[in-house]
C-alpha cells in the first residue's frame, strides 16, 4: 500500500528483512539498519518479507532542510545506544512534554553522530549518559540504576565517564545537580527547598551542605548566597 505522510518517519530495523520504496528508490533493511523517510513523499512496500521482522519506528515533525542532514539509508555503528534511545521513547507517555522533546532530540542527535566518519563509540556512550543524567535530574538516580539502564558494570560505567569527563559518574551527577540549583536560584522564584527536590535531593539538610560545598565564587556565588539564607 502506497502512503505520503506530513511528517518524517524513522525506522530502526532489530530483526529480519523489510523491502520499502521512497518515491521510485528500494532499500532493503536489516538488522541494525536506519531508514530516514521523508515527509511529503510516496512510501511503499515494494516485496513481501519471508521471515519476522522487529523494528522501532518514530515520526518526527521538522523542515526538509533539517531533516536533510540524515542520509536515507545507513547502518548504525553503536545499536545498543539506538535501541535503548527508542525504548525511552516508548515510555514517552509517562513524560512531561519537555522531557518527551529532550528524548527525540537526544535520539536524533545520536543517529546524526553515529552515521558520521570519525565516529568515536566511547565518546557517544559518555556522552549520551550525560545527557540522560540531565534528562532525569530530579529523579532518584544513582549509578547503579544508570548503570543497568544501560547495561554496563557499575565500575566500568564509572571509569568510562571520568577518562571522558574527569570524573567520576557519581561526581557528575552531584556536580550537575548543583549546577541546576545554581541556575534556579537565579533565574527562579522557588523556594530553596522546592529547588533542592527538583534538583534529585530528597535530604534538604544534604543538599544545603553539598551546596556550600559546590558554590561558585564572586557576584554569582553573593547573590547564591543571599537567597540561601533568605529561604
């Protein structure tokens, strides 16, 4: 059956054979394959697949000329990240919108990366972890959920991190929940203890110590401070 749609669709191919025509174009996917099929065009299939096929498939509305960066057809170096960025989007519904839009950005961000010459898998992994550490903040996280979220060793997800970054992932997730408190401080009317939950700290006495702790330095830090103590 033949379809033109308004928006952009992307296939992910996990199993078998899928034979699909843009306009006059066949492409035959598989295991690990991308797909990026434009809006506005004529989509098809063109054969019958002889076995099962498994696939994760999102439509993403965008201009042409942004979704041009993508090519039509590639194979995908790092499948696991793909897949675990699909399964997010799966759960989508349990999003607030932002972090619903955060999601489909983080994915299409990673394909862009990993149809790319140079692709470096390590870099991408650390820094896909970053970016979902950012996504889920205000959660209870801690390195062992992420860790099995993403199937690595607790330790090796950690070390992983810090040759990136330099330091740990504990670290880092301590660090950037400080950062973001920082920012709703200055930029919010919050109190300082709606800011600290919203920022992953369920101990309030925990977080104004990791603050004091944490604080930048000079006119940033003064003003900070003024809030802190006013509560």
């Amino acid at each position: 059956m033949k379809r033109s749609m308004p928006v952009h669709e992307i296939i992910l191919m996990l199993e078998g054979e899928m034979y699909i025509a843009e306009e006059e174009e066949q492409y035959v996917i598989r295991a690990n394959d991308l797909l990026f099929l434009r809006a506005g065009r004529t989509h098809y299939g063109y054969q019958v697949s002889d076995a099962p096929v498994s696939f994760y498939w999102v439509h993403y509305d965008s201009n042409e000329k942004e979704f041009d960066q993508y090519p039509t057809h590639a194979t995908i170096q790092v499948p696991s990240m793909a897949n675990q960025l699909f399964k997010q989007l799966l759960h989508s519904s349990s999003f607030s919108p932002e972090e619903a839009d955060a999601a489909l950005l983080l994915l299409l961000k990673e394909l862009e990366r990993n149809t790319q010459a140079g692709y470096r898998p390590h870099n991408a992994i650390v820094d896909h972890i970053c970016k979902w550490v950012d996504i889920h903040l205000h959660t209870d996280i801690t390195v062992g959920k992420i860790a099995e979220t993403f199937n690595f060793n607790k330790d090796y997800i950690s070390k992983m991190v810090k040759r990136e970054k330099g330091i740990g992932l504990k670290t880092y997730i301590l660090t950037e929940r400080i950062r973001r408190a920082k920012q709703m401080l200055l930029n919010t009317n919050a109190s300082v203890k709606e800011i600290a939950g919203q920022c992953g700290f369920s101990d309030y006495k925990l977080f104004l110590r990791m603050f004091k702790q944490y604080e930048a330095n000079g006119i940033e830090r003064g003003s900070q401070e003024r809030k802190i103590t006013g509560k």
